[in-house]
C-alpha cells in the first residue's frame, strides 16, 4: 500500500528525471538555449497549449458544480493560495541581497502559483478528505492563477524597482490565448470527449511530465548557457530547499490552525491542508514561458518550484498515509 502511494501522487521517479534534466542542461547548454520557430523553446511553447486544453477536457463541469457550497472552505483555500504564500515570501525578502535577488524573485514566483489540480485530488482521495471540494478548488485555483499570478509577479518588480513588467496587459492577454483559450475549448468538448480523456489520463499525464522536463531543460540551458549561476555555492541551492520544506510546514500549520478555529469538520480539514499548500510545478513552467520570456536567470526562478515540488509530494504523501490509517 505504501509504495503504491508515491506512484498514484505521481513522484514515480519524475523528481529524478527533474535533476537529469538539469544535469544535461549543465553539460549541453546550447542544445536547449537555441532560438528560433523550430527550436526546443519554441516546441514547448507550442505544447503548453495542448497540456492546457487535455486539462479542460478532462475538466467536468458536474464535479465542479458538486463542491460548490462550503463557501468557507473554499475563502480558506484560496486565501492561504493567493495571500497567505506570497505575505509569507514577502516577509523573507531582507534575507537576500542583490545577487541572490533572483532566487528570491523564484521563491515568490513559486507562491503566487495556483493549488496543483491532480496530486491534490489524488492526496485527499487518499486522506479520506472531501473530494468533490478539493476537485473545486483546485481547478478554480488553477484558472484564477493566469491572472492572480503575474499581477503578484507586476507588484512585486514594480515594488523592487524593476520597470521590466510594464507589458502586465500584454503578459496577461497572451496567458489568456495559449492558457485559458485551450482550456475554454477542453472544457467546451469535455461532453464529447471527457470519457476519452479519463480512459487515457496516465498517457496524458505522461505528456504534461515531457513537457515539464523540455521547459524545464531549456530554461536552465539559457540560464547556464549566461553562466546565471555562477554566483550560486551548492550551499545556497541546500540552503533554499531547507527554506522550501519551512514554507510548506508553515503554510500546512497556519491553515490547520484557522480549520481548527473555524470548526470545520475531518474532510474539509484535509481539503483545505492538501489543497491550500500545494503549488502547481505545469503552471508555474507553462507560465513562466510567458511571464519570464527572455530573462536569462529563468533557471534559478524555477529553481524554487521544482525543489517545492518534490518535496510537497513526499511530505504529503506521508501525511496522507498518517490520516487514511485515522479512524
């Protein structure tokens, strides 16, 4: 049962092929770093889009309509998501000085992201927690983050006297072409092929993992191709997934505390810890294809959310596993 856990949550050896990923943008990085209409950076711009319409596909709107009312769950998910994350990356930015500015720019890219949709599903499934809420507040989560997420990135280079961002209309309006117009037209054809789409779910996810690692392969090629991380000791890459697993547990621990204070029941408890600390590792690439497009340090901001993610599986899972043993 255990070792199935990991599977199902969809670790199964992804946050390895993360590192080779990294390992081979490091020892070929002009492979990756190329421009042009048939480059590998073109070629994973091109497929966020299809991740993003299989995501619509596969999005019903009955389970969204059947976690509708607990209102206040849902204010909790998503304030912990859009407010809680980003007061909390906000509060360590005196800890960075000028040259680790960047990593501190991924750390707070990492908590505007939205809630990540299946790991939280699967994880509540597992827990025993309120399905149908995390089914909704996880994909409300994700389609709000296209606009929530580079509006907090915008503030906050506006507030670091960054005027890089001042493109926020055009940012937001490409984000709406190639993200919510594929997932619009999913969601629009799930009647029709929604039963297909769940048949094939691991081939799909199988595609969605690609995609991550060749966004995630390019991204550090640019970065290593500018010689982004010369300034970065291995100390500081330790140093910044320490600093991950503290966020998680104080994002986990603040939410438990207002549950606790809000007397919500066993299974919305679980919905609103799984689901309100996770972050989502497909939006935080697939966006930063736009939101970052042409800054040489894409690698040392995405830095922070691969660390945030393999971690957040392993630590939930164990949770989840702790809870579903919990009569």
């Amino acid at each position: 049962m255990l070792k199935k856990i990991p599977s199902k949550a969809g670790i199964d050896g992804f946050p390895m092929l993360l590192i080779l990923a990294v390992v081979l943008a490091y020892l070929f990085p002009h492979a990756g770093s190329g421009k042009g209409v048939v480059s590998l950076s073109a070629l994973a711009n091109y497929a966020v889009s299809i991740i993003f319409f299989f995501y619509g596909l596969r999005l019903s709107g009955n389970k969204l309509r059947a976690g509708l009312n607990n209102r206040r769950l849902h204010m909790l998910v998503h304030a912990a998501t859009f407010i809680l994350f980003p007061a909390l990356a906000w509060l360590i930015r005196p800890l960075f000085d000028d040259n680790s500015m960047s990593l501190w720019l991924g750390i707070f890219y990492l908590a505007a992201l939205p809630s990540t949709v299946s790991s939280s599903v699967v994880m509540v499934s597992i827990a025993k927690g309120n399905i149908p809420a995390a089914i909704f507040n996880a994909s409300i989560s994700s389609l709000a983050g296209v606009f929530i997420t580079p509006l907090w990135i915008s503030t906050v280079l506006s507030r670091i006297g960054d005027p890089g961002f001042s493109h926020l209309p055009f940012i937001i309006l490409k984000l709406i072409l190639q993200v919510m117009l594929p997932v619009a037209l999913g969601i629009a054809l799930n009647r029709k092929w929604g039963a297909f789409a769940e048949r094939h779910r691991r081939q799909l996810g199988m595609f969605d993992q690609t995609v991550i690692l060749l966004i995630v392969y390019t991204s550090f090629c640019t970065s290593f191709a500018e010689r982004v991380f010369a300034e970065f000791s291995a100390f500081s890459i330790i140093a910044c997934a320490f600093g991950m697993v503290c966020l998680f547990f104080s994002v986990y621990g603040i939410i438990t505390f207002c549950c606790r204070r809000m007397k919500l029941g066993r299974e919305d408890t679980i919905t609103a810890q799984f689901c309100g600390s996770k972050k989502s590792l497909i939006h935080g690439t697939a966006m930063s294809k736009v939101i970052f497009a042409g800054y040489s340090g894409i690698g040392v901001i995405l830095l922070p959310i691969m660390l945030y993610h393999a971690l957040q599986l392993i630590i939930v899972s164990s949770i989840a596993h702790s809870k579903a043993k919990q009569k």
